[in-house]
C-alpha cells in the first residue's frame, strides 16, 4: 500500500469518527444508539496515525510525543467508551458507586488524563507545524476538556465539546485528503516513464 492510501484511508477513518462522535453527542441516550460512542475512537486510532505521520517532520520531538500519549490515550478510550456503552448502564446505582469507589474510577481517570495531555500535546504540536488548519487543531483541544473530563463539567458543556472535537477532527481529516490530493497532483512524471 502506498502511503498515499494509506493517507487516505486515514482521512476517511477521521471523518468517520467524527460522525460517529457528533452523531453520538446528538442521539438521545439509550440501548439503540449505544455503539455509536464506540466507533468514535476505533476509527480515530487509524485517524491519529495518519494524522500523525502527515506532520512528523515539521511537528517534531513534541508531534510524537503528542501522538504516543493521545494513542495510548486512545486506546484507554476504546475499552472505557465500551463500558460505558455496554455495561454500566445496566448497572444497578449502588453497584455503580461500589464500582467506581474502586479502581474503575482511576481507569476512567488515568484513561481520560493520558488522552486528555495527548490532545492537548498533538493541538499543540499540529499549531506549530502548520500543516493543518489552525482553528482545527483549536476545536480538536478545547472540545475533548469536557469530554475527557466528564464529572467535572455539565452534560450541555459536554455534549458541545463533543461536536467542537467532532468538526476539529473533520477539519483535520479533510486537510489530510486535501493535501494528499494535492501532493499526487503535482508528482513529477519521470522522463523515462512517459
């Protein structure tokens, strides 16, 4: 595969996951959309990725390090967003809170703390290379504060926060189809090819 494909493929996985969150973030709540949460950050670790190697030489030492934290990061997402999908809301209140007076409180915390540095890190990083739009890497770091830390905001704060990271990975999806577009566009044809 070249990576010109891959760049693609990546785009598409972005703007799936942020269909997926804003469709998430605009659904009521309840057994029939629960597994839209989910897709958002399985599709955003092909996303990410791509992202990610678009930039890794202009954002430098700070873009992999963004990367490797809002991966891993990520991943915590992954299982946490099926918790959260899948089993807590078949939990009675009181095994809730025995559960989360345990170690499943830190997992949601270091789960959403590690994503959280990551995005912060990776928006910083996507404003210092330029690659992509500015504003984007703006959206993608002030909408997951709420949605990364999710108890200390109210539900209306969050939900907006989903749709600003929902529109900021768009964004950055859609430089990343663009510019690959633009780069096969102005490949050079070898003399001895034509």
């Amino acid at each position: 595969m070249s990576m010109s494909t891959f760049y693609r493929l990546s785009a598409v996985a972005g703007l799936l996951s942020s269909l997926a969150i804003i469709t998430d973030n605009l659904l009521p709540e309840g057994d029939s959309f629960n597994w839209v949460g989910v897709l958002s950050p399985v599709f955003g670790l092909l996303a990410l990725t791509g992202l990610y190697l678009w930039q890794r030489e202009t954002s430098g030492k700070l873009g992999a390090l963004g990367y490797i934290a809002n991966l891993l990061g990520m991943g915590f997402f992954v299982g946490l967003a099926f918790a959260n999908a899948f089993m807590l809301p078949y939990l009675s209140g009181s095994v809730l809170k025995e559960l989360f007076a345990g170690p499943t409180r830190w997992a949601f915390v270091v789960g959403g703390s590690i994503f959280l540095i990551g995005v912060i890190l990776f928006g910083l990083a996507a404003l210092k290379a330029r690659t992509y739009p500015r504003p984007a890497a703006a959206l993608y770091m002030v909408g997951f504060i709420p949605v990364s830390l999710q108890p200390l905001f109210p539900v209306m704060v969050i939900t907006l926060g989903g749709l600003m990271a929902g529109i900021g990975i768009a964004w950055f999806s859609y430089a990343l189809w663009s510019g690959t577009k633009a780069v096969e566009t102005t490949r050079v044809i070898p003399a001895s090819a034509a």
